[in-house]
C-alpha cells in the first residue's frame, strides 16, 4: 500500500471513539486508505488488519492496488460482510453515517443483533482535509489541464456554437490530453442561462451579447481540479461590465484572505461583502469555495455557515464569487488554491483580466 500511515491515523481515531472496528463505505474514502479505486466494494479497518470487502470481478484489482489487504469475497454485501463480522467477536462497529443507507444500515442491524453499530461521521474526511506532496502533485497536474482546457475553450466560444459542442471539445481535450477523465460535467452556460450555477450544457446556440460561463476541470489519478471563467460574445452591455468587475475584485479579496489560521466564514465575508455592497448580495447564493480532491466538492467550505472551521496548510480549496441575474446570465470566476502560511498559492493559471473579456 502506498500509505500505510493513513491506517494507523484512522486506527486511532476510531480507538478514541470507542468503537473496535471501522466499516468504510464512500468510494473516496476507500481509495484514499487503501489505494482500490472500484467503486463497489468496501473496508473493514480493525487493529490488526484490514479488509478490502468485493464481489469477484475486483478480486485481481485489489491484490494490484491494495496488496496489504486481504480481499473478501462476498455476493450479498452486506448479509455476507455481516457474517464475517460475527465471526471476530466484535462488540461495536463504527460507520460512516453519510454514505452507509437506510437499507445497508438495516441489514447490518439484522445480521449484527449484538453487536453496537456506532455513527462515526468525518473521521476518514478529517484526515483527507490536507494534502500530502503526492496529492499536491496530482492537483497540480489536474490544474496544468484545466488551465490547456480552457484556453481552447477560450478561442473556440464564437456565435453558432453551441454550448453541448463547445463543452464535448472541450472533454475530448482533457481525456487526450492525459487525464484519467474531467473532473466533473463541464460546464458551458450562455445567455439567460448563464443564470443557473450548473447548468447542463443544451442545444442553445451562442449568440452575440451573450455572457458565457464556462467551468471545467481535469482527473488525474483521482485527483481533480476546478477552474471558471467568464466571457462575453462581441461587446459587453454596461451591466456585463459591471457584475464582472464586482466578481473580480470580490475574488481578488477572497485571495487576499485566504491563508492558514484564518476562519472559513471569514474568507467567505471577505468576498461576499464587496458584491452586498454593490446591490448584488441577492445573486449571489453559494459558498465562496469548497475543497477539491479525490471529490469535487469536498470540505472545507468556505461559506458563511461554516463558523468554526479553521484554514490549515496544504487544504486546496476554490474562490469562486459570482453574480447571477434571472433573464440576464451571470458572471463566476474560480480559480483552485493552495492554502499556505503566508500568501496562498493559486494553481490555477488561465488568463483572468480585471475587466471582462469580449470574444
């Protein structure tokens, strides 16, 4: 295993809360202690040994990329994984309350009667909040994409193209361009529709006037990264200009803010007080950021309800202020952030000008 030091961490985590053994069963979380990156299967982490806990296509896969597990073979996953368990003697297992289901939860309380199931929520997040240098490597990577992807896009936004066009040039970039896949469902949204946050690319067709929202990122190795930029099609009307202008110097605020030590909700008011001043605090109804990694949206979050999360080095995290006007479009700049001691480092590097770029 690549990372033997992340058991021991988990290990004592669960120690501290009491339960004898930890059930892993969010697929990130998975990757991120044992290396296995099929999404079916789970871990059972005990004090001495650690289980990887599939159907038998992954049987191979995970003596590959996990050797310092043992594979357990199971159909019924749950039913099957509970007998298991009942054989270790086992008084109370820990779980992870916002992955396991209603349903995976009721099965493990029938097959488990006696034994104590323990909600234990975070405990594998806590340890993924900062980034070791491997994982710093390959969000750089991601980031180097994402910065080649949009600078395609960038020249290919042009009216008559539409938006489902302009987001599949852009995937078939990133995968040819060495990445395992885009981070996420690029996004292209032009005109009114540059209004929604997450728009799914459609058939619209770009037209002159047009605000355009464009945010991609790349995959390396799990890994991913997480870039947005604004432009307009031919010249820009006063009130393109001027949203544009507020989300810019709300980002450059928000950077400035950004470092180890400071409050989450404090980078957030840094931004988000510049666009309230300017009229615009209703269209703005998301977070400043959130963490990228293994996940796209990951913590920490930068955002008003996040109070008592602090800043540490080496989290990554976006900066993303943005305005959206019903009927008008709307405006995000994001770029992707190394948290530091000092002044933070931005990884991700397209062209960014303080007034809004006309295509």
């Amino acid at each position: 295993m690549k990372h033997p030091g992340r058991l021991a961490k988990i290990r004592e985590i669960i120690s501290a809360v009491g339960p004898q053994a930890l059930l892993v069963t969010k697929p990130a979380n998975v990757r991120y202690l044992s290396g296995f990156t099929a999404r079916e299967a789970s871990l059972l982490i005990l004090p001495d040994r650690a289980w990887i806990v599939s159907d038998f296509r992954y049987a191979l896969q995970a003596e590959q990329e996990a050797p310092g597990f043992e594979f357990v073979r199971v159909q019924q996953p749950m039913p099957d994984l509970a007998g298991r368990i009942r054989e270790l003697g086992l008084a109370s297992l820990a779980f992870e309350p916002g992955h396991l289901t209603v349903q995976q939860h009721a099965e493990l309380s029938q097959h488990l009667p006696d034994i104590q199931l323990v909600g234990v929520p975070d405990a594998v997040e806590s340890l993924r909040l900062a980034k070791d240098e491997e994982e710093i490597f390959l969000i750089r990577k991601a980031a180097r994409l994402a910065d080649a992807a949009m600078d395609l896009l960038w020249k290919s936004v042009a009216p008559g193209k539409s938006e489902r066009e302009l987001a599949l040039e852009v995937e078939l970039f990133i995968r040819r361009s060495g990445a395992d896949d885009v981070a996420f469902e690029v996004i292209v949204a032009s005109g009114p529709r540059a209004a929604m946050p997450h728009a799914t690319p459609s058939e619209r067709r770009i037209a002159p006037g047009d605000l355009v929202i464009m945010d991609l990122g790349a995959c390396c190795e799990g890994y991913r990264s997480d870039l947005t930029r604004t432009v307009v099609v031919g010249e820009a009307s006063d009130t393109a200009k001027r949203i544009y202008e507020v989300c810019y110097e709300a980002q450059q605020a928000g950077l400035a803010a950004l470092k180890a030590g400071v409050p989450c909700a404090e980078v957030d008011a840094a931004a988000r007080v510049l666009i309230e001043r300017a009229g615009y605090g209703g269209y703005f109804g998301h977070g400043l950021g959130h963490g990228v990694g293994l996940e796209i949206h990951e913590a920490p979050r930068l955002s008003s309800t996040e109070t008592t999360r602090i800043l540490e080095p080496r989290m990554v995290v976006t900066v993303e202020p943005a305005i959206y006007l019903p009927s008008v479009g709307g405006v995000r700049i994001e770029d992707l952030v190394l948290v530091t001691e000092k002044q933070s480092e931005v990884l991700t590097r397209s062209r960014k000008p303080a007034t809004i770029p006309e295509v």
